[in-house]
C-alpha cells in the first residue's frame, strides 16, 4: 500500500512537471510576440517622439534623440537627468549623451575631444561625442556633407555621426520635412537613424 501512494506520488509529481514543461514553450513564445510588437513601436519615429512629447513635455529638444535611440522611455530619461546632474553647463549635448551608447565618462572625453580640437565646430560636439565614428571619420563626413550638400548645412554634423551614405539620408531629411508631422527640430535625428517615420 506504502508502494502504491509512492507510486501514484510520483506519477502526480512528473503529470505536473510535464504539464508545466508544456507550458513554458506557449509562455515564452506569447513573450516573444509581445517583444516584437513592442519592437516594431519602438521602430517607428514619430511613435517615440510624440511619446516622450506627452510624457516629459520639459525633455522637448531631447525628443529627436529619444526617437532615433533604442532605449525605452525610462532607461533614456535616467541617462538624460545623469548628465543634467554631472555636467549642467553642456544643456544642448544632455539629448546626444541619454541617446548614445557611452558611459558618462566615456561621452565627456569625446566631448572635450572635439571641443580641443575644432573649438569651430561647438554646434556639433554632441553630434561627434554621442556617435560610434572616430574624429577623423567624423569630420571627414562633416567635410563631405559641407563641400556637396550646402542644402544640409544644418545638418552636416548629423550625418557626419550616422551610417547613412549622402544620398540616404538627404532623402530621409526630405521626406520628414516635407511630411508635415509637426516634429520641429529633429529632422537631423530622423535622416540619421534607420527607423520607419512612422507606424501607418
């Protein structure tokens, strides 16, 4: 009798670890539809700056920052009041820096990397500081955005940090300028990132 209340103990503990064996599969993959859904959001531009706009109307110039990076809303908003704390005097880099890759650390050695060496170019340090290019690579496509797209003057330091060849992102910075969205400002941020204007 001992034997048989093992037994059926046993049969009961293994029904249940197989049962949840099962349902782990459908768990994770309703997670991972849930992940792709939040990532194709994420993809979109105008998504990403209206919901910081309405979120965090006092982060209005970061809000091109925000949409061109791949942080959520929270993780971009910490990294932003970071470097509004560490270094308060640098207020128009504070976007580069809560949209970059860098550490902290690493952003103001950029920083004051381009700032030493092209004291001329103060309107692009975030641009270089907040990018993955290397100074030379960097004003090299400054140069190149200068010499043949004097159109793009606004905007050279933009490209200068993206991937984007010349051709893309002009007409990327086109497109959103002639889309009549409403997103002042951020028409750089857009031509430089690869994310979809919008969800529609």
């Amino acid at each position: 009798m001992f034997l048989a209340a093992a037994t059926t103990t046993t049969l009961n503990a293994q029904s249940i670890a197989a049962e949840t064996t099962l349902r782990e599969p459908v768990r994770a993959e309703a997670k991972s539809e849930s992940d792709k859904n939040r990532a194709a959001k994420e993809e979109s531009f105008m998504d990403r700056y209206y919901e910081l706009k309405d979120s965090h109307p006092a982060l209005a110039t970061a809000c091109g920052h925000y949409a061109a990076s791949s942080y959520p809303q929270r993780e971009f908003v910490k990294r932003y009041n970071q470097i509004k704390v560490a270094y308060p005097k640098l207020s128009l880099v504070w976007g580069n820096y809560a949209g970059s890759e860098y550490t902290l650390e690493d952003f103001a050695k950029r920083y004051y990397e381009i700032k030493d060496t092209y004291p001329e170019l103060s309107k692009y340090y975030g641009d270089y500081a907040g990018s993955k290019k290397t100074l030379t690579e960097f004003i090299k496509r400054y140069n190149e955005c200068k010499d043949s797209a004097q159109d793009l003057s606004e905007v050279c330091g933009q490209y200068a940090a993206s991937d984007n060849p010349l051709p893309d992102f002009s007409a990327r910075y086109y497109g959103i300028k002639a889309s009549n969205t409403g997103m002042k400002n951020c028409f750089g941020e857009y031509a430089a990132s690869t994310k979809k204007l919008s969800s529609r």
